[in-house]
C-alpha cells in the first residue's frame, strides 16, 4: 500500500478507535472515554452519597496511588503502591489490580515491578514524598490493559490477568531526569501505546544523565516492541524542560504539552507538524515544569502554563495552510498549576488549585460564566470530571464536591476520606451510572 493510502487508512482508524474505544459509558483512559474528562453516556449519575449512603461496593486498597480508577464494561483495573503493613507477602512494591466491575470483587492482583531502580536511588516504590511509583492511570484497548509506573515500568495484560509482555523504558533509554516522580499516563489509540518522556538534559539530584534527551515513543500493543521513537528538542531550560502531561488524541494527531511548547505529531511517524509557544518568552523561567494535560473542544486547546501563568486557548492552523496561521488568546484572569481542565457541554471548566476556584468558560472568548470559589484548607489538585449536568471534583482531604454545570451551585459535599487525609490525589472516574472514588485507603462504588 502507498504511504499516501496508508495515511489515510491509519486516520480513519484512528478517528474511529481515538473516540469510545469501548462504549461511552467506560472510563478507558484517565481523561475518560473522549479525553476530555467528561462521559456523556446519556444515563444518571447520583448526586448525593457518603460513605455509607449510594455506596455499591468499596474495597480497601494496598497502597496510596494518584492513579484514576480505569473502567471497562465488566471490569475496573488500579495501579497501586503494596504497602508492607497491608501486604507483606507480595513480591513487588507496584501492582496492577483488576476487579469485578458489579461486585469490588479482586479478580486478580499482579507484581508490576522490576525492580528496576535508577542510579543513585534506593526507594523501590518513590522518588520524592509528593507521589510514587504508581501515579500514572492505566488504559485500555478492546482486550488489553497497560499499565505504566513512574520507574519506567510498562506491563500490558489480558483482562484475565496473562502477562502479555513487560519492559523498562529507563533500562532501555536511560534513566529518566526528573526531579519529581515522573507520572504521564500512557494513551492507547488502535494498536499503539503512546507516551511521552519529556525531561531535563542534566543530571537532577545525582540522578540521569548529562545530555539526556526529551523524546515521544510508540509501542506496538501486540508485543510492547517500539514502533517509533522520536526526539523532542526545546531550547527550555532545566526544570522547564520536564512535562508530566499525558499525550492527548485530536483530529488524527497526538497533542504534546510540555518544554514550554504545546506540539501537535503524526501518530504513524511521530513526525511534529506544528509547534505552538511559547508560555515562558525566551524562556528565561527555569522552574516551570508543565503537569496538566492539554485538553481540546470547539475547535479549540487549552493548554495551562505554570505557577500561576494564564491559561491559553490556541486554535489549530487551517489544514493546508502553509503559513501555519495562529489564533491564541490568555486568559489571563484563570489559571492552573496541576489540574488538567474539563471541556463538557461545550464549554471549558478551568479548576485553578492556586486560587482555589473552578470557572466554567466560553470558549469563544474566555469569558467566565460563572465562577466558584472552593472552601476549605486542602489543596484541590484532582482533575474535574463531568457527567449528567454535574461536575466532580476532590481535593487533597478525599472531600468530594459536586456542582452543577448550569450555575456552578453546590449540590453536595461528602468526606470521603479519614479526616486527616492530605494527600488524596486521584481524579473521579464515572462509569454506567457509577462514580469511583478512590481515596488513600478505599476505592468507592456509588450508584
């Protein structure tokens, strides 16, 4: 087949498997089934609940973990940390958890780790006392689920539990150069495994290697063998340089933030089409690691800059425009450090954990439709999520707050987590009617 044809055939599968890749009513990826936070199954998603109200099903988990429950049609997989108190049989500190989707039943649980430990590293579970190994969310193909931890270690199995192959991106291209425990999430699209390293080119900490390079890899999901690899330079400077943002899908191309640029790739090739940026002119900010993932809606991507830096919508070139003509404007009055925004109901939802407010946006203009500001002492880095006219949200102490999307209203409130919880990370995934909360210690089901 020609290049020319086999483009265009890669495109179709992509538009086709890059949306619902199961039904709508799964949560495959940790943005969800369209990767933009949102489900629009159509069905009703519970308003009010506790710990024990609406409760399904809970289950104790083995460890704490940022990772977002990860939801099938029969089947709901974790990534977890073993804590020894919990598990002191269990034969690796990372684990990939699958349960029974009607009951919390543990179907299986695997050893994930290798072992694998960086060079002047010594913790077999975490490199800083922010997160762990286990932050990266799996995803799901039709049959499979990858599961990726931040030692470079990416599993894939069938959903009973057959490992399917294993490898360790570090062993393999060096060790990573980060300061913080490298967390993106893989991205599944057709047959690929997708995810980025975007790093320092120096050591951080004794850690990595002097000259380390930035690069986008592409596995193929029959054998986990590499596909593409491809670099990503920027002229970004030490910590500036390291993303932990997840690849988004997005009119049959592959969003990359992070190296104070947002790029756009050809998934068959890795190629970079265009390059947008910059946040950080002339790049003279040195600490401006980039952690939310780009999110795309009306025609527009948001992108968020660092440490209190506006938030940008870019709207893409013109297809065959050769002067790759921008459109892009700050809102300057939002912004957001960790969470990555939601688009639903055709609008942005910009939850901003500096400022402690979630703002629902036009994304004509950036105008706020209404905005909220969130109480409490805890910091709000869970991602929002959106379903049935509501918006989820969590923050550190696991107190999960539900707003309507019409009016910003708060419908409802719930501590979900022990009362001196100040590390819950993980965003809420909504599934078939069902909202899965996972603090430090439970995995909620309510219905």
């Amino acid at each position: 087949m020609p290049s020319s044809q086999l483009s265009i055939a890669f495109s179709i599968i992509f538009l086709l498997k890059a949306t619902n890749v199961h039904a709508a009513s799964s949560w495959p990826h940790w943005r969800g089934p369209d990767f933009n936070g949102a489900n629009v199954d159509g069905l009703k998603y519970p308003a009010k609940f506790s710990k024990q109200d609406r409760v399904r099903w809970k289950l104790r988990v083995p460890g704490a973990s940022a990772a977002t429950p990860i939801v099938s049609f029969d089947r709901v997989f974790l990534s977890s940390i073993i804590d020894p108190s919990e598990m002191k049989e269990f034969p690796s500190r990372l684990a990939a958890i699958c349960l029974d989707k009607e009951s919390g039943r543990l179907l299986w649980m695997k050893p994930a780790g290798s072992g694998y430990l960086p060079e002047n590293d010594g913790n077999e579970y975490q490199l800083d006392s922010k997160s762990n190994y286990a932050s990266p969310s799996p995803v799901l193909s039709q049959d499979r689920v990858v599961f990726f931890y931040g030692n470079g270690d990416i599993v894939c199995f069938d959903f009973e539990g057959t490992e399917q192959w294993r490898r360790n991106l570090q062993k393999d291209y060096g060790d990573f150069c980060f300061q913080w425990t490298f967390s993106a999430s893989p991205t599944i699209v057709g047959d690929f495994v997708y995810l980025p390293v975007l790093q320092r080119n120096e050591k951080v900490h004794g850690r990595g290697k002097e000259g380390a390079q930035s690069f986008l890899i592409c596995l193929n999901l029959s054998d986990g063998s590499t596909n593409w690899k491809v670099l990503r330079d920027t002229p970004a400077r030490m910590e500036s340089r390291e993303s932990f943002a997840t690849i988004i899908p997005f009119q049959n191309k592959l969003l990359v933030a992070g190296g104070d640029f947002l790029s756009s790739h050809d998934p068959l090739t890795g190629k970079e089409i265009w390059r947008w940026g910059t946040w950080n002119p002339e790049h003279k900010q040195e600490w401006w690691r980039l952690v939310p993932s780009p999110v795309a809606g009306h025609g527009k991507i948001i992108v968020c800059a660092p440490k209190g830096a506006p938030v940008f919508a870019i709207e893409t070139p013109r297809p065959n425009d050769p002067q790759l003509s921008w459109s892009s404007v700050a809102y300057k009055q939002l912004t957001s450090d960790v969470p990555t925004p939601l688009f639903y109901d055709d609008h942005f939802y910009i939850l901003s954990d500096l400022r402690k407010t979630i703002s629902k946006v036009s994304p004509l203009d950036g105008t706020p439709v209404w905005q909220v500001q969130l109480p409490g002492k805890y910091k709000w880095r869970s991602s929002p999520t959106a379903a049935d006219g509501k918006i989820f949200l969590m923050n550190h102490n696991a107190n999960v707050y539900v707003l309507s999307a019409i009016d910003g209203s708060i419908i409802h409130s719930a501590l979900m987590g022990d009362e001196y919880d100040d590390s819950t990370r993980s965003s809420i995934a909504l599934s078939s009617g069902r909202i899965y909360v996972r603090t430090n210690k439970i995995l909620y089901c309510i219905e």
